[in-house]
C-alpha cells in the first residue's frame, strides 16, 4: 500500500499538464509529484479513443509500478474522456482524479448567457463532453469550438523566442492559431448578445492566455480547471488518510515549512528531453535537472 510520503502521479499528453502540477504544487506544499509528459505520442486530442485508453493504461501501470504512486491526477482532457473510468474500475484502490472543460464554473460566472468553449477536437467530440453539455443546455447559449492543432503548437512554442513587445498576436504559431479558432465563434465582450466566459478546456490553453486575451479584450472571464483539480485531489487524499505531514515546523515553531519544488518534482518524458526542460524552467521556474526521459511501452 502506497505511504502518506508517496509521491501523487500526474500526466499529460505532452506539457499542458504542467499548468495543472503548477497549481497542485501551490496546493499542497508538503507533497512529492511525479510528472509525466507522454510527449513521443502526442498530441491525444487528434487520436482515437482506443489509442488515447491504451496509452492511459500504460502510463497509470508505470507510475504505480515504478513510482508507487498513491493518487494519480489525468491533467488531460482527452485522456479523461476517453479511459478515465476504465482506469477507476481496473484500480479502483487508486485515488483518480480527473479534468473535464469547466463548464459549470462556466455558467456560474457568465452574466451574458453565451458561453464559449475551445478544446481539443478528440475532448470535444467524446460521449463524455456530449453528456455534459445535454446537462446544461438549456442554462445557456455555448459556442464550441475545436481547436485542431493548437496543443501540439504550444509544445513546439516552448523553444522558441516570444513576440517582439508590441507585435500582432499573429506574428507566432500559436497566436494566429488563436485568431483564426477565436474569430470564428463570433463576438466577445460584455455586451448583451456577446461571448463574456471562454472555457480553456484543455490544459495547455492556459500558457497562451495572453494570446487569447489580445483577441478577447480585457473584459472576458477565462475559466480553466487547475486550481479546482487541486482542491478535489487533496480533499480525496485526506479522505483516504494519506495527505502528507509537514516534516518539521518553521521558524519560531509557526507555520510548517513547505519543501521547495525542486526537491518534490520529478519531471519525466518519453519525448525530447528538451522540449520538457525548456516548459519546466519557462513556466515553472524549475531547473533541467528535474527533468529526465523515459520509456513507456
């Protein structure tokens, strides 16, 4: 049985999921996570389910078997639509949680009624998201929008320089990818009629926010799912007994003191080496030496 000190598993396609290890770091500083990024065979949401639940398997048997991980965290939409309930009845003593595109926070937020959503086309598509939205259709006007490629651009984004300081958004790959999925759903803003809540339904979404801003103005709510990923892990680990104690106390005996990020990260990948390092010390802050590769048959 895996102990209150074992580290709690989180994978991605690729680095999206780095958004949400960044939150779950910030929640929970006295727990070690193991990251991995199935880069070699990305990008999930252009392949099939069959694909996507193989691949869900195979990393969920590696982090238990390698890692001995005692929670595991699917921080891809994708990955959760396609075998998230298989991997919950093939292990069901492992805490699982999942992501799916926010769309009640969505609702909750809205003041216009119209409600847009962008995602992966293999998200999107999946009998999971159908589900969903026949939930809440008539509590809101939603515009959906498949974002083909645009996952799998954010990757390559992560070794290339930015923009130059006040250049259009389409000057990269990734903004003028934004631009086109953007523009064709229509209007947003805060007037009546308009798109005021845009739900970033995939996790790699939220490091191009600054792109999507550009396009919807100041004024658009973006929604996304790191922080409540977070709080439900750790409400599942302290249900189960196995949220891990402060080591020692701060100064003065006050607060616990949190063990830096470097010391709880393993960052590991079946792709580049690189691509992972560059995302990890860009977006998290983290040296290259939390990063190693891997491979996940």
């Amino acid at each position: 049985m895996p102990l209150a000190s074992s580290p709690i598993g989180v994978f991605d396609s690729g680095v999206g999921g780095l958004s949400v290890l960044r939150a779950l770091l910030a929640a929970m500083p006295n727990e070690r996570f193991v990251y991995l990024a199935d880069s070699a065979h990305a990008p999930y949401g252009e392949r099939g389910d069959t694909y996507v639940s193989a691949r869900t398997h195979a990393i969920a048997d590696y982090l238990c078997a390698q890692h001995g991980i005692k929670a595991l965290v699917v921080a891809c939409n994708t990955a959760t639509a396609a075998a998230i309930h298989e991997v919950r009845s093939s292990r069901p003593e492992l805490p699982l949680v999942g992501l799916e595109p926010a769309i009640k926070p969505a609702l909750a937020a809205t003041r216009t009624g119209h409600v847009g959503v962008i995602g992966t086309r293999g998200t999107l598509t999946s009998a999971k998201f159908a589900r969903l939205m026949t939930s809440v259709a008539e509590q809101a006007h939603f515009v959906i929008q498949p974002c083909d490629g645009l996952a799998h651009a954010i990757e390559r984004s992560v070794s290339r320089p930015g923009p130059l300081p006040g250049a259009p958004v389409e000057a990269t790959e990734t903004g003028k990818l934004c631009k086109t999925y953007l523009e064709a759903m229509g209007a947003f803003g805060t007037a009546p009629g308009l798109i005021d809540t845009l739900v970033l339904g995939c996790t790699h979404y939220v490091f191009v926010a600054d792109e999507l801003r550009a396009i919807t103005g100041p004024d658009v709510q973006f929604i996304e799912t790191g922080e409540p990923v977070a709080r439900q892990t750790q409400r599942l680990l302290e249900a189960g007994g196995i949220a891990n104690a402060p080591a020692d106390m701060g100064a003065g005996g006050g607060q616990p003191a949190a063990t830096p990020a470097t010391s709880r990260v393993q960052l590991l990948t079946t792709g580049p080496v690189e691509m992972l390092q560059a995302a990890a010390q860009r977006w998290l802050d983290l040296p290259a030496q939390c990063c190693s590769s891997v491979t996940v048959p």
